[in-house]
C-alpha cells in the first residue's frame, strides 16, 4: 500500500514539474530579442504611410515593435522559403520557424486564423491584419506605396475605407526584405512600444511601456539585428542571380507563364494573342521558357498594366531585364 501511494505521489509531482515547464515555455515563447531592429527602409515606408493618412486628416498609426516582428519574420519566410504555393497565397507560413505551418486561405476556419500570428510568438495580445507587396527584383520604396495607393484592396487599409471604414489602427508594424514587403495592422496598442532602428544604442530587453513585467526578456547573443534568424540549408541561393542585362537599358516584361516545354510556346502565344495581347511572345532565360504578355522600359507603366492583368491572371508577376 506504502508503495503505491509513493508512486502515485511521484506522478502527481512529475505532471506538477511538467505543468511548470511547459507554463515557462509558453512565457518565453512569445518575446522579442533587445537585439531586434528595423531599417532606415523600413522606418521610411511607415513615415510615407503616415503622411499619406495625414493629407487625409487621418490620425497617425503608431508604430509597434511586436508587429515589426512579425512582418521581418514573414517577408523572410516568403523569400527563403516560399510557403505560397499552390493553394497558398502570399499570406501562407511555412514550418520553418517559432509558429504553425499556414496556407491561407485554405486552413483558415473559425478556431484557426492565420490573422493571430502576432499573438503566436510576440507579445502582442491580438490580432494583426496584412497586406502585402512582391516584385520580381528587390523592391523599391515608392512602388510599394504607389502600388497600396492605387488599389483599393490595400488602400482600404491605409486609409480606413471600405471593409475598415470606422477600425482604429492603434499599431502597425513593416518589413522589407528583397523581393517582399508587407504591413501589419492591428487595433490594440502595442504595450512594448515602437521598435530601435538599426544602429541604435543595444537594448538588453524590451519592457512594456508600464516597465512591469514578470520576467524580463533577454537579448539573444546571436540574434540577427535586422530580424528574426530563419535557417536555410542551402545558403547558395539567397541572393537571387544577378542578370547582366541589368547593366544596360532595363526592359519590364509582365509573364503569365513559366517552365512551359519549348515546343509549346508558340501555341501559348498565339492563346495570348486571341486574347487580346497582340505584343505576347516568348522569353527564353537560362534555358527556362516564359511568356510574355506586355514589355516596356517605363517601371510605372509595367506597374499600372500589372495591375490591370492581374484582373483577369491572378498569377502574373513582372520580369525586370
């Protein structure tokens, strides 16, 4: 009888242990490294967003230091890892990271939104909301607002309008990295403030702006300043090539098809042409086939004709050679 009571008394301790440990893992989960930055670049596109609204009579939108975690930590993911493919769109995770793998919309359901990242590795308590930006090159500042400016899906969270109209944004947070950009918006402050800038004094924790916290959150040693570490196995292909005709006149091609057989080109360029894209033709890259649909110099052109065909072809993308 001794026996069993002592062994039942050695469970009940280990599941009280176990209990602690996972309580200390939830804790130190979802905190932010001291070490952690954002770009001058990233700084500069909240500003543009902020004098955007401003011309609007719109309150600023602070800027929040969880969010800014969350959105260097997805642009990476997207560029290093692509989780949107197939079924995925840009706002897709994969499992590469301190989160649950998402593909969005199709895991999306009542009990699981891929809008409550923030509240699964940061601090911030609620939701957060995404738009998001992708060029073929690393992007450009100016394409990134001309482009949220000019269509209404991405306008209406800039500017509080349509779906929005009423919301308060009381946080957003940026990230910039290569070809992607994306802003968070949430309507909770953040607790843990705006983010340090890059080159900034170093920081051994970031505190709620109350300074009360349980345990205080400790810088990583070996924590990036840019943003949060994600691993690759091969680190040969992070930069994409760089393309000698890059260094003449650049040309913007819109494709609406890739990695097709060379013997098929001409039948898609003559269904391009059908439909109303007489200019169609084939582009032959390092042995890979595409079609083009629309080609010239002018960069604010190509963009607004993006726009306009990914009406009708949600996967075109613009080729800068």
């Amino acid at each position: 009888m001794a026996r069993k009571t002592y062994t039942l008394l050695m469970l009940i301790l280990l599941l009280l242990s176990f209990g602690g440990n996972a309580q200390q893992l939830q804790k130190t989960a979802n905190i932010i490294p001291g070490s952690f930055r954002i770009s001058e670049e990233e700084m500069r596109l909240y500003r543009m967003i902020n004098d955007y609204r401003q011309r609007y009579d719109l309150p600023p939108i602070p800027i929040s230091v969880s969010l800014c975690y969350v959105a260097t930590a997805h642009v990476r993911d997207l560029f290093f890892h692509h989780p949107d493919q197939g079924a995925c769109n840009f706002h897709s995770w994969s499992d590469k990271g301190p989160w649950k793998a998402f593909c969005y919309p199709k895991d999306e359901n009542k009990k699981n939104s891929v809008w409550d990242k923030p509240k699964e590795f940061t601090p911030y308590k609620d939701k957060g909301y995404e738009i998001v930006y992708w060029e073929n090159n690393p992007v450009d500042i100016d394409s990134i607002i001309n482009f949220w400016k000019s269509a209404d899906y991405f306008n209406s969270f800039l500017m509080n309008t349509g779906k929005w109209k009423g919301t308060k944004w009381e946080a957003i947070g940026i990230g910039i990295y290569e070809n992607y950009a994306c802003a968070w918006f949430g309507q909770l402050p953040d607790p843990y403030g705006p983010p340090m800038l890059v080159g900034e004094s170093t920081a051994t924790e970031y505190l709620p702006l109350s300074g009360k916290i349980n345990e205080p959150v400790k810088p990583e040693e070996k924590q990036v300043q840019e943003g949060p570490v994600i691993s690759r196995e091969d680190s040969t292909v992070i930069t994409p090539p760089v393309n000698a005709s890059n260094t003449g006149s650049l040309k913007y091609n819109i494709i609406v098809r890739t990695n097709i057989l060379l013997k098929d080109t001409a039948k898609f360029v003559k269904f391009y042409s059908e439909k109303g894209y007489p200019a169609a033709k084939s582009l032959v890259i390092k042995g890979k086939a595409r079609i083009s649909i629309y080609e010239t110099s002018d960069r604010t052109e190509a963009m607004a004709k993006l726009r306009e065909v990914k009406l009708q072809y949600k996967d075109a993308w613009l080729l800068k050679r």
